[in-house]
C-alpha cells in the first residue's frame, strides 16, 4: 500500500491547486457581486461552496489525514460544478481563471482520490 506524506509530489500540487481555487473562487465571488448578482447567482453560490471545500482539503492533505481520498473525491465534483458554471463567463478574465483554476484542482484531487486505499469508511 502506498501512503503519502506532505513530501509527496501529488499531494502538495494538489495543496497549491486547491490553494490557487481558493484564491480564484474569492476573487470571483468579488467580481460577480460587482458586476451582475442576480445573473451571477449559480456562480456565487458554487464559488461559495468551492472555496471552503478546497481550503478543508489542504487541511486534510497537509496533515495526513485517513479522510483525504475520499475528501480530494468530494473537492474534484465541487470543483468541476465550479469551473463549468464559472466558464459560461469566459469572456471574463476572472471568471476564466477560476474555471481553469477549478479545472486543474478537480484534475489533481481526482489523482490523490484514485491513489488511495478504497475502503469503507466506519
């Protein structure tokens, strides 16, 4: 069984990605409170949830935690709503960002979820 630590490759470009969606979700969340609430509303809402899911999971990652596969799984699904909802705005630079920001952590979280133990948890 491969175990990772906080030195592991995957694991910290997972930390950065999910820190760099957490950065591009907030700023986001910023713009399209400036720009048009109501029309933005699915993008502030997910925004919302996706920045606190990545931040939770640079928690469980950098501590090694026996819940970070399945969180990083849970964080890849968040992330990808994201991106897909942010990217309906690509001909804004923010909104593009945080697709693409989303994209490369869902992408990321999916490796360290594929990497782990597949157990059931209790």
């Amino acid at each position: 069984m491969v175990t990772f630590t906080a030195s592991n490759p995957t694991i910290e470009r997972c930390i950065e990605e999910c820190l760099q969606c957490v950065r591009w979700c907030s700023r986001s969340v910023e713009e399209s409170l400036k720009h048009d609430p109501a029309m933005m509303a699915e993008c502030i809402g997910l925004c919302h949830e996706c920045a606190p899911v990545c931040g939770a999971c640079v928690t469980l990652l950098s501590g090694n935690s026996r819940f970070e596969y399945q969180f990083c799984a849970v964080c890849a699904d968040i992330c990808e709503a994201c991106a897909a909802e942010c990217g309906k705005y690509a001909n804004m630079e923010t909104m593009r960002e945080c697709a693409e920001a989303c994209r490369r952590c869902a992408k990321t979280c999916r490796e360290v979820a594929k990497s782990g133990p597949i157990q059931q948890v209790a």
